[in-house]
C-alpha cells in the first residue's frame, strides 16, 4: 500500500471525504497494526494482568451467584470441562468409589468411610494445559496413596487407572507418581463440599500435573499392568506425563 | 446478475451499495461470528457447559469456524467492490477526525460540528468498527492458535493468550451487538446489505460524499455503477 499521503495527492477516488486532493491517512491500517501490538503485550504479559484482575474480582465474585461469576472471564478462575452431556450429578449419600485391578483386597468406600480416613489438606494452583491457572485453591481429601495400599497391590501393577462416573473419561497414573503426598483424591475445595461442575462427590487432585490428570466424578480406581493412555491423551495430543512445566512441549518452570 | 427490478426499494435509480461478493463475505462471516460466540460461551462458562457437555465436538466447531473467520473476506478481495471498500475503510480524512470528536458529544452539539463535514461512503465511525473488527479478528485467531496449538509456547504466554482471548471476546460481542443495533434502527441501510442496492435519498443523507461520486440518474442506464465508481472522484 501507499505511504502516508499529503494534501498535494492527486484525488484517487478512494474516500471520497474531504476537499480535493485530501485522499486521507490509512488510519484503519494503523488501528489494526496496534491491535496485533496491544493483542502480542496481552499474550506476554496478559498473565500477570489476568492474575491481577481475577485477585481484585475474586472478593467480588465469590459472594456472586456461581453462574455470573463463571460468566466473566476470570471469574471463579476455573473454566468447566465436560466430555459428555451436562454434569453427571451423583447423590452423595449413594456414590460409591472402587479399588480394584491388581490388588489383593478389592474394596469400596462411601464418602463417609473417605472423611473417616486420615486428612490431608494442600493449597495447590490448578493448571490447565492451555494456559488458564487458578491460583492457592484449596483442597482436602485423602491421599492416593492410602486408598492403594489399603488394597495390597499386586506386584505386577505398575499404573493406576482411574475412571469417572461420566462413562467416558479416563486418566491414568505410574504407581510411583501415584504415591505422590500431593496426590489425593479430594472431596472438599476451597472449604466446602466438592460442587457437581468440579467433579463431586469426589475427584483426582493431582497437584504436580496438568488439570486433565486430575479426573472428575472419580468412581473407580483400577491397578493395571501398564500406564493406559487417557481421555485428553487418545483424543488429542497430550503428555500422559504431564508435571506442569516439564511436559507438553516445554520445560520451563511452572507459572506462580 | 445483481440488477433489481423496478420495484426494488430505492427505485430505477437506486446505488449499488454492496456487490455480491461483499454481500455473500458479510453474511457468512457473520454466521461464523454467531457460531464462535455461542461455542465460545459454552467453553467459557461452566453455566452453559452445564447445559451443552461434549466438550471436545463444542472445541472443534470453535476452532473450524475461527480458522474459517478470514475466509470470506480473503476470497471476497477477488471482487473489485469489496477492495474498493476496504481502501475507504482504511484511508481517514482530516473530515473524518472531525467527524469521530463530533460522534462523542451529545446529539445537538453533535449535530452542529457535523454540519459541513464530508461523509464518504463510510463515516468515521463505520471506519472505526471496521479496523476494530479487522483487528479484533486476527488477534482472537492468533491467541486461539496458541490456546490450541500451545505445545511451542511458553506457558506464560498460554496464560496470557487466554486472557487476551476472553476479554477481546467480550469487547467483540458488545462492538458487534452495536453494529446490530445500528443495523436494526436503519431498515433500508440493513436492506441494503441483502439486496445490494440502496436508495438516493439515503445516500444523500448518510454518504453525500459518496454519492457525488456517483454517475447522474440520466448517466446511470448506460454506466456501470461499479466501473464507474473508481474514475469518479470529483466531488
């Protein structure tokens, strides 16, 4: 395109504003060049101005309706993933969680018998993969690790599967990582009762990893021989290793 | 072909306002712009999640119709019509200026610094919207490429990408409904994006400058409208 004309230009036919000869500055070119410049700063440093937004919202949007809040972008923080159709609400005085696979004694727990168990509470951020974060969410269950040994692993199983009552999505753990301390399946976050959108009753926290290992609506725990790929890891191209920070394309250190 | 009968609104002698391919550009973008901002509300909220599931089909349509978005226009620039409108769009008088000042206060005053400024065939606010959007377009196609392509990218910038994302996407979807409001209050003007053609009398009233360019009444019948448009700049 032409440079920056000045009022000596001959009329072009463009425009057609103004007196003869004003054929104009391209100012539409220039919105969109500062556009692009403000969207790359956003993308650069838009971490920092979410965070920032979301830490003055939050004493806001926690005492709103959790729909609004989910509304505005950086509201409650969490964005709501579901694989299948809507939330599979269970009741908790029924739900029912299943050891199983390679283990000695297979064994079932209400929620009841999960609260009776020793507590373990970790202020952890939720990293998602594609980037969004909410920081020091608060969560409380039991580790992994006691509801395993509970069980007597077989010493063929090298992985866990765990399966969510949504019947579709998976995810899968090595059994070392799944002796992790900061590993738990959790029935509280943030200080109260685990709310169907996050994976109620009870779900995976896997707070080293990516969101998508930690699986919602968790209803049955499986010892396997192997690590089995899970949903997000068959559907798309996703690390089934996934410590934030050290997989999926990067190495660099996690964000906050 | 585009020419109306007689009894198109605007009559025999109505303008060309839109050719075919900017009509056909228009509305399919603004079935794509429709498409992403329900499949992106539906990712975004856990509200409408709630009601929608099936997260990864809502992902896919998302990503289909924001790879798609620049499309119709970049096939559209083989018309002569729709590069004709973009180098208006693009280029702003010293009028325009005025014009844009103006638009901010209230409506006599408005009305009063209005007076005597030159309307081309897009006012300054037309102008306005239309880098917008342009912008607002290839910045919400490149954060969604990092948001869904993200292995190369520092997670930072995934973060950032996600947050530019969201906010942009509010400031679209109130830009647009403005657009539509427009739209809405302007039947003949709306008219005119379906049909193509549009009356002089409101030229006269919302393009004057645009409408000096064009051939007489009398000339009209043996000129074409968009061949003639580019050799008559004479006000």
């Amino acid at each position: 395109m032409a440079g920056p004309s000045t009022p000596q230009t001959p009329p072009a036919g463009v425009g057609g504003a103004g007196p003869a000869g004003d054929r104009g500055r391209p100012v539409g070119r220039r919105v969109v060049l500062g556009m692009l410049g403000l969207g790359a700063a956003g993308v650069v440093a838009g971490r920092r101005i979410g965070d920032g937004v979301a830490a003055v919202a939050r004493p806001l949007t926690s005492r709103a309706p959790a729909g609004l809040a989910s509304l505005v972008p950086g509201g409650d923080g969490f964005r709501i993933y579901t694989v299948t159709d809507g939330f599979p609400a269970d009741d908790p005085a029924t739900w029912r969680l299943t050891v199983d696979g390679l283990v000695a004694t297979p064994a079932t727990y209400t929620l009841a018998d999960l609260q009776a168990m020793p507590r373990t509470r970790l202020v952890r951020d939720f990293q998602c993969v594609t980037g969004w974060r909410v920081p020091g969410v608060a969560w409380e269950g039991v580790t992994l690790q006691a509801l395993i040994d509970r069980s007597s692993p077989h010493p063929a199983a090298t992985a866990v599967r765990f399966e969510s009552f949504d019947g579709t999505y998976t995810e899968s753990l090595t059994l070392a990582q799944a002796a992790r301390p900061d590993v738990i399946v959790a029935d509280r976050m943030q200080g109260r009762p685990l709310s169907d959108e996050h994976g109620g009753p009870a779900r995976l926290y896997v707070a080293p990893m990516y969101g998508y290992k930690s699986c919602k609506w968790l209803s049955r725990i499986t010892l396997t021989p192997r690590v089995e790929p899970g949903y997000w890891e068959t559907e798309g191209n996703y690390d089934v290793d996934a410590w934030v920070g050290a997989s999926n394309g990067r190495d660099d250190p996690a964000t906050g | 072909m585009t020419t109306p009968p007689p009894a198109e609104p605007g009559g025999p002698a109505a303008l060309t306002r839109f050719d075919r391919a900017e009509r056909v550009a228009h509305w399919v973008t603004a079935g794509l712009v429709v498409t992403l901002a329900a499949t992106g509300a539906a990712l975004s909220s856990g509200t409408l999640m709630a009601l929608v599931g099936r997260r990864r089909a809502v992902e896919l349509v998302h990503l289909a119709a924001g790879l798609a978005l620049p499309l119709p226009v970049l096939v559209g620039l083989a018309g002569r019509g729709l590069r004709a409108d973009l180098g208006r769009l693009n280029r702003w008088s010293s009028d325009d200026v005025a014009w844009l000042r103006a638009a901010l206060h209230a409506a006599a005053e408005r009305r009063r610094r209005h007076a005597g400024l030159v309307v081309g065939k897009f006012n300054a606010g037309q102008k306005l919207n239309a880098a917008f959007t342009a912008g607002a377009g290839l910045v919400m196609l490149g954060t969604g490429v990092i948001m869904y392509w993200f292995h190369p990218w520092p997670l930072a910038w995934r973060s950032g990408a996600t947050t530019t994302h969201d906010w942009l996407a509010l400031a679209v979807v109130v830009v647009a409904a403005g657009h539509v409001r427009f739209a809405l209050r302007d039947p003949e003007a709306l008219r005119s994006m379906r049909t193509g053609r549009i009356g002089r009398d409101w030229a006269a009233r919302h393009a004057p400058g645009w409408l000096a360019e064009q051939p007489r009444p009398g000339e009209a019948a043996t000129a074409q409208p968009a061949a003639a448009e580019p050799a008559a700049a004479e006000p």
